[in-house]
C-alpha cells in the first residue's frame, strides 16, 4: 500500500490522540503509586506535628525535632 501524505498525518494525529490519554493513565498511576508508598513512611509527630519519614521497621519513633515518641502504625489526623 503506498502511503499518502495525508494518511501519514492522519496515522500520527490518531496514535497522539490514543497515546496521550494513556501516557495520562500511566503517569498517574505512578505517581498515586509513589505518593501512597511515601504517605506509608510518613509520621507526624503526635507532639510538634512535624512530618518526617521513617524508613525502618520499628513499631515506634522518636521525633527527630522533640523526641516525642511516636507510634506508627497509627497515623495522627488531627484527631
Ligand atoms: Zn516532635
């Protein structure tokens, strides 16, 4: 089959316009992906309220800003 012009730009503006809702897809899910694992690791200070990230696995922190102790499994809400 021989390839117009016209065709050609035909082929480029259908595959932009099914590629860029699926880039959409894709770059949101990975950012839901990153932003839900680096909520995981976040810990408010039950005290301060400063917001730090902890990495390890132990049940309770310490506030690298207070000291406070700070369970993790519980994320503080304001409430
Ligand atoms: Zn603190």
């Amino acid at each position: 089959m021989d390839l117009t012009l016209a065709d050609f730009v035909l082929f480029v503006l259908v595959g932009t316009f099914a590629l860029v809702p699926f880039l959409a897809v894709v770059s949101r899910t990975l950012h839901a992906r990153a932003e839900k694992r680096s909520l995981a690791n976040r810990v408010i200070c039950r005290l301060c309220l400063h917001a730090f990230e902890q990495t390890s696995h132990a049940k309770t922190v310490d506030c690298p800003i207070c000291g406070a102790l700070n369970d993790r499994g519980r994320s503080c809400r304001l409430g």
